[in-house]
C-alpha cells in the first residue's frame, strides 16, 4: 500500500507508480519512440532535444539526463521527465503512460546488460574501469608477486614496503597494492597501470594479461588441491582397506555385505507397514464406505490420504493426481478444484507422476477459472516459472478485464511491479469513470484537493509585489497546473483506499460498478471527515486529509480482518470436528496395535479379541479388513527377517554341500573311466 508521508514532493518520488515509470531505460524509451541518439556507448547517450537546438545527455548508470539551453540554463530529471518534455505531455499523463506502456519498454538494467551483450568492446572498456576503480576481480593480484612473475628482481624491505633493484626510484606499497616512481612523476599506481608500463602494453591489453595470470594461477591452485584431495581418497581406500580386514578377523561369520543385505530387508518390510496417522485414515474410509484400494499405499502419508479420501466422500476420484511425489497441498487444490467443477488439464501430472505446479501456483489457477477467466486467459499466467505472487497478479489483473497483463506474464516484472500496474490501471478506469458519470462530485472532490495542494505549496510572492495583482496574472498560467497536482493527490488518496478494500472486492466477487460505488462512497468519506477533523481540531487541510485516510483505511482493514476473523472461526469449528474424528480413529489404530503388539497371548485370541470390539463398533467385514493392514511389532519383523535369513543359508548350505558331492561323484567317474580304459588298452 502507498503510504502518505506528508510533503507532496517526497510522496511523488516515494509513489510506487513513480518508482516504476522511472525504472524505465531513458534511451529505450527513446529508441523505441523513434527518437535521434546521435552517439551512444556503455557509460552515456547524446539525444537531440526536442526544441531542435543542442543535446541531452543521458548518464546510463543512473539513468538521468541532462540538458543545456541556449541561455546556459540547465535542466535534467529522470525518465518521467524525460517522456513529458519530449512527447510534450504533462508530468501526471507522463507518469499514466509509462506506467500503462511498461511492459514495452525494458529497464535501465536489462538494457545495460542487452547493451553490453551486443557490444563486447564496451564490455571490455567497462571491465577497465571496473578493475581501475579497483572493483574487478584481479583486485586480489599482489604488484609484488607479479613482478616476480615477468622476471623483476623483487626486494621486500619489510611487511609494508618492496623495492624493485633495477629502477631505484620505484616503490612498492605492499599493503594497499599501489606503486609510486618519483622519476616518472607516479603516485599511487595501479595494477593495471604497473602491468601496462612494465609489459608495454595499452591498459585493455594488462586487463588481458592479469586475466590469463590469474586463471594460470587458479589452474594451479586447483591441481594442487586435487592432488591433495586425490591422496586423501587413497588413504582413506587404505584404511578402509585394513579397517575391512581387521572386521573379518574379528568377526567371521557375518560379512558385510550381509549385514547390509539383512537391514535392507528389514526396512522393506518395514515399510510394508502403516502407522498410526495411516490406519486412521483407511478406518475412517472403511467407515464412510469409500474405496479405500484407492488410497491404501503406506508410501503415502497420512494427509495425503485424507485428502483423498475427502473427495472419495464427494463422489470424486483423485487416481489420477495420487502419488507419494505429490504434496497434500497439492491434492487438497485439485480436490477443490473438483468440488468447483472446473477443467483440470493444466492441473495434470507429467510422465514421472510428478507435479508441474507448486501447491500455490495451483490455486492462483484454481482461482481465475473459479472467477469466470476462460481457460485461455488462465493459460497467459499459467507457467511454472513464475512465482505464485507474480501469478495472483496477473490473474486479478485479468479478473478485472485488463488484456496488458498478457505482456507482463513473461517472467521478466516481479509481482510487485504487476501490483503498481494493476492498482494504477483500476484506479484510473474507477476515476475516469466518476469523472465523466459524476461530474458534479468529482469537480467538488478536486476542489478539496487543490486546497490540500495550496496549504502544502504555497504561492510564493516576490518581494515589492502587489499580491493582489500577482494572483490574477499567474492565476490562469498556474489554474491547469494545480488541477493536475489536485488530480494525483486524489488518485493517490484514491489507490491507497482502494488497497484497503481490495481483499473484501474480490471474497465478495464485486463488479466493476460495485467497485467504482464504494470507492465514491471512500472518497465521499475521506472528505467529510477531513473537514470535521479541520473544523474540530483547526488543523490545515493537508494534515486533516492524511489523518482521514489513515482512519478510513484503518477501518475498511479491521472490516476486513473481522470478516476473515468470521470466516477463520467456522473453518475452525469445521476444522476442530475433523480433528476429534482423526483423533477417535488414531485412538482406535493404537488400541489395535497394543493388542497385536502383546506378547503373552497367540495371534489367534488377538483376532478375536479385536473382532469382538471393532466388529461391535462397526461390523465384522469392517474389522476383518482392517486387521489385516494392522502391523507387526518391529521385534518380530527383525526375528521374522532372521529367520528368513537361516532357511537362506541352510538351503545355500544344502545346495554348497551337493554340488561338492556332484563334483566329487564326476570326479569319481573320470578316474574310474581312464582306469578302464588303461585296462582295454
């Protein structure tokens, strides 16, 4: 929300819709409007004016201009300005415009960058003065250590100070790397300099050289490290090596291999089996009468299957969106999106059985075809690259009928920015719409606003002056001005009110009339207070509107939050309900489990016990499918995997021991064979 800070000056440079018409490129602006840059490079741009005479120059790091009249009058701004002097539109139309246009044009930062990519020369040039302001990477390179490097004799007097033998003059500051030569008139030297004077070369070639000494350097650095890392693996193959034989001295019989092999099918059975939270959810399905196989998957957990089971009471099968890969979130949003009766092809699965969508991004969809948007209009923000802020953005856009949204929705504005466009495009058709519907109030309103502008800015009288006199020649030059002052006070005052309400408009579904009827009735509000406030307390209009907005505001938000405070406490109650009934089913799982867990009874007096409670709660077939999902305790899943384990090895024993006499047999036989045939012979 737009806050209100008082100074008029200080709100338009705080305004959101300020902020963002100024992020605009000044020279894409300019180029795209057909305007002539007559030079351009990676640090500025020469424009002609539009008054025909000179240029402006626009500084492209900080994206304001610049401009130097005929008269030596100087005059600059940023881009709002730069758009109402050359299209010769005011300040407020400026700022509509650019605000409306914005997904035409590209940031200061995104043209920069564009810039350079198409001009890699300027990219290098830019990299010179980034490692001469000392900001480059090769900032880290030591003067000494490259001198060293191209074969100058270094002499290091001590930890501050380095001389360089061969040229007497010259002195190496070791500790902030600059270098000075009284001969040559060189104080506080540079890498870059030093590199350039000692290779004989321009500085964008020492740029160059520093870049390949460094990554020489790196190259080295990261050979030494491998090595090193190299010699740790093998040490470390050597101990595990001698660490393995020292295991099989110890301990013959079980190797590790099967030691793994057991606790591997431990885990699998234990992961056969359902907990608590589980068992609940498949009693509560058998206790509805749903089709529980559609559900009863101990890889899912527990809230998925409830959700799945709440469609299953709906008369909705979710078998196409299940899968341990799928939040419950995620479940919960394609239910209600079930429950709505909408399409659900861009809600689908991909190949793998995984999610396109986050839980969020799906109910910004869910939303917009639940609000009446056509499945093609839900698709213009239906990407998993944004984010589900920016896709909310986009979607009340669209909700409210504005096809700009359509160019926002390429991952390139932040849902911050969307907001601005938005708030600003609602707020405009609202007061449009009163302007010409309501002529009257709305001329009533602005006379109100132009009072606040006056109490705030002040006409200012040269001294000697009749004031008289002075108010009726400037009264029609400065008429048009203040009605636009007048007109952004209102629209400011108009979004902030409008952003108090925004949440109540879309619960309620309002239309656009609705909307514009309750903004005149905020407005209408606004005023009247104002002027109770002035008249009560005698302050000046300006304070009595700011204090009348923040009461107003204040009190369509507490509507608000005790609307949704409302709506939170039947959830709740709904929600609490749901509770007691998990709670009463996970009591009934851990009841079972003791029984089945109990040791000193056989398993048959164990079903029956459980057959005479559950099946009298419930009924028999109840009881008897839900026995057999009830787990065993994890003692006897390790003795039951022992055991396994035993029969295993006596069979491989038994099989070991008559291949030997197999063996042994052939053996036999050969030898009983050749003694023949010796005896033939």
């Amino acid at each position: 929300m737009a806050k209100r800070n008082g100074s008029h000056k200080k709100e338009k440079e705080l305004h959101p819709d300020v902020i963002l018409a100024n992020s605009i490129s000044i020279i894409d602006f300019a180029r795209k409007e057909g305007m002539n840059i007559s030079y351009e490079d990676g640090y500025i741009a020469r424009i002609s004016d539009i008054s025909g005479y000179g240029e402006i120059i626009v500084d492209k790091d900080s994206n304001s201009w610049e401009y130097t009249d005929q008269e030596n009058k100087t005059t600059h701004g940023n881009t709002i300005r730069f758009a109402a002097r050359m299209n010769e539109m005011e300040w407020n139309e400026a700022v509509d415009f650019l605000i409306e246009e914005r997904a035409s044009y590209l940031s200061n930062s995104e043209y920069n960058q564009s810039y350079l990519s198409r001009h890699p020369q300027r990219n290098h040039e830019s990299k010179v003065k980034n490692v001469q302001a000392d900001t480059s990477k090769n900032k880290d390179v030591s003067i000494v250590e490259y001198a060293k490097s191209i074969g100058l004799e270094v002499k290091e007097v001590n930890d501050r100070l380095a001389l360089i033998p061969e040229y007497p003059s010259l002195l190496i500051h070791k500790k902030n790397n600059t270098w000075n030569n009284s001969e040559q008139g060189v104080k506080d030297g540079n890498l870059i300099q030093f590199v350039s004077k000692f290779q004989n070369v321009s500085e964008k070639e020492a740029v160059r050289l520093l870049d390949e000494y460094q990554n020489s350097n790196e190259s080295v650095e990261q050979e030494v490290v491998l090595n090193q890392k190299n010699e740790q693996e093998v040490n470390l193959e050597k101990e595990s090596e001698t660490s393995t034989v020292d295991s099989s001295i110890e301990n013959k019989e079980v190797s590790r291999d099967e030691s793994k092999e057991f606790e591997t099918d431990v885990r699998e059975k234990e992961s056969k089996r359902h907990t608590k939270a589980q068992l609940a959810e498949i009693i509560a399905g058998m206790r509805h009468g749903v089709d529980i196989t559609q559900y009863d998957d101990p890889r899912l957990k527990a809230n998925q299957m409830r959700e799945i089971r709440y469609a299953l009471e709906k008369g909705n099968s979710l078998k196409d969106f299940i899968s341990p890969t799928v939040s419950a979130e995620y479940i919960k949003e394609v239910r209600l999106a079930m429950e709505d009766d909408t399409d659900l092809s861009l809600l689908q699965l991909n190949e793998k059985k995984d999610n396109i969508f986050s839980a969020e991004q799906v109910k910004e969809i869910r939303m917009g075809l639940k609000n009446g948007l056509l499945l093609d209009q839900v698709k213009v923000y239906a990407k998993n690259h944004l984010d589900a802020a920016t896709m909310k953005e986009l979607r009340l856009g669209l909700q409210d009928g504005f096809d700009k949204m359509k160019d926002l929705a390429n991952g390139h504005f932040k849902a911050e920015d969307i907001h601005t466009i938005r708030i600003h495009l609602i707020v405009k058709k609202i007061m449009q719409t009163i302007q010409f519907q309501l002529r009257q109030f709305y001329e009533n309103i602005i006379d109100v606003f132009k009072k606040q502008v006056i109490i705030k800015e002040p006409m200012e009288v040269p001294q000697g002056q009749d004031i008289s006199r002075f108010a009726r020649m400037n009264t029609a030059s400065k008429e048009e001005e203040l009605v636009n002052e007048a007109a952004f006070e209102l629209n400011e005052v108009a979004q902030t009110l409008y952003e108090s309400m925004e949440e109540d408009f879309y619960q309620k579904d309002y239309t656009f009339e609705q909307k514009k009827d309750a903004m005149k009735r905020a407005i209408n509000e606004v005023v009247q207070k104002a002027n109770e406030i002035e008249h009560v307390s005698g302050v000046e209009l300006d304070v009595a509107v700011d204090e009348a907005v923040e009461f107003i505001v204040n009190e369509k938000e507490e509507k608000t939050l005790q609307n949704e405070a409302m709506k939170s406490m039947k959830a709740e109650f709904v929600e609490k309900f749901y509770e007691y009934e998990n709670d009463h089913y996970t009591k009934l799982a851990e009841f079972a489990q003791d029984v089945i867990a109990e040791k000193s009874i056989s398993y048959e007096h164990k079903v029956e016990i459980l057959y005479q409670t559950l099946g009298e709660m419930y009924d028999e077939k109840v009881a008897k499918n839900w026995i057999e999902h009830l787990y065993q305790p994890e003692s006897e899943i390790v003795e039951e995997v022992k055991v396994d384990h035993q029969e295993q090895e006596m069979k491989n024993s038994s099989t070991e021991r008559f291949r030997q006499m197999y063996e042994a047999m052939e053996q036999e036989t050969e030898i009983i064979e050749e003694y023949e045939f010796d005896l033939e012979q």
